[in-house]
C-alpha cells in the first residue's frame, strides 16, 4: 500500500510541478528540475529526517515515471498553456499529490514510531517539502503559505492517520477513505476558497 500511495503521489506532483515550471517560464532543464522537486523534494527530507537513504535513490521506477510523464505532456503540447493553476487538471494533480504524500508521511512517522508530534511532522514534509523548495529556486513565495487550507489537510491527514494507528484501525480501507477525504476537502477548499482567518 506504502509503494502505491508513494507513486501515485509522485506522477501527481510531476503533473502539478510542470504545470507550475510552465507557468513561470522555465527551459527545459528547468522543467525538469522543477518536477523533480515537486515529485521527490518531499519524500527526500522525510526520508534523510529519518535517517534513511531517500526512497527515490533506491528504487528506479519513481524516477522513470517522472521522466515519462515529463515528456508526455511536452508531447501533448501542455507546455502551451496559459492560466495553467486554474486548470482543473492541475488542481487535481495537485490534490491527489498532497494527500497521497501526506499519507505516507505520516505511515513513515508511524513506522519509525514517532510520537504525534513527529507523524504530523513527516506528513506536512512529505506533502509540502518538495513544494516549497521548487517555489524557492523559482524565486516564488511557496504556495503552501499562500493557501491556508493545503498545508492545514496535510497536517490533518497526518493526525487522522495517527489516531487510526493509535486505535488499531489502520488498515487499506481506512487509507483509501483519508486519500479520498483528502482530495475532496483540497477541491472543495480550492473552490470554495476556503481560508483560516486571522481575527
């Protein structure tokens, strides 16, 4: 469940990171590099914050996918597009990047037998990590303290699957519903507009 939820994340944000590398203009090398942060940033620092070598230095089809999804939608013509974040191509990559990488954060957390604080803390990393480092070499304020209710699901998956570990009903079904929950509330949050005020 771990390697599925992990690739899924992966080809989302690879989508959601060349939409963002478009968007800001970027050659192709800077395309690249902006997916792969996107895809990898995240699950790099969780794993080097647990002391582990990175999953993507390990295995090789994460890497491939990246690459085949890259030139994919270079080929369908993507790198074309205007006003590419409102896309809801874009907005559901991006959803479905956030909540699996949020899931397997937090299963990371867990497997390591971090405390609450640590499993909400290899979610957020996991989720937002590869975000905020591709908005940083792109010169962006990074998009998770733009919107306040993306980093805010992360944080919120990372506790929900800490309380089903702790009540011993974390199971397949339980990850399909908080994939499913979380991909639903970043949509309706996105098109509800949905922020935490500050008064």
């Amino acid at each position: 469940m771990f390697e599925l939820t992990e690739y899924i994340g992966v080809v989302a944000f690879a989508v959601s990171g060349f939409y963002v590398a478009v968007r800001a203009n970027l050659d192709l090398l800077g395309i690249l590099i902006a997916v792969f942060l996107t895809a990898f940033g995240g699950g790099i620092i969780r794993d080097v914050l647990v002391d582990r070598t990175p999953y993507v230095f390990s295995h090789d089809i994460p890497g491939l996918m990246v690459v085949a999804v890259t030139l994919f939608l270079i080929l369908i013509g993507f790198h074309r597009r205007d006003t590419i974040e409102n896309s809801p191509i874009f907005i559901i990559s991006d959803s479905i990047g956030l909540a699996s990488f949020s899931i397997t954060g937090a299963m990371v957390g867990l497997e390591y037998h971090f405390n609450f604080t640590g499993v909400l803390a290899t979610a957020f990393l996991t989720a937002v990590g590869g975000g905020i480092t591709r908005d940083v070499i792109i010169n962006e304020v990074p998009f998770v303290f733009r919107t306040d209710f993306y980093g805010t699901i992360a944080l919120l998956i990372g506790f929900l699957i800490y309380l089903c570990d702790f009540f011993g009903i974390l199971n397949h079904y339980a990850v399909i519903f908080l994939f499913l929950f979380g991909v639903g509330v970043r949509w309706v949050a996105y098109s509800k507009k949905w922020s935490i005020p500050l008064k």
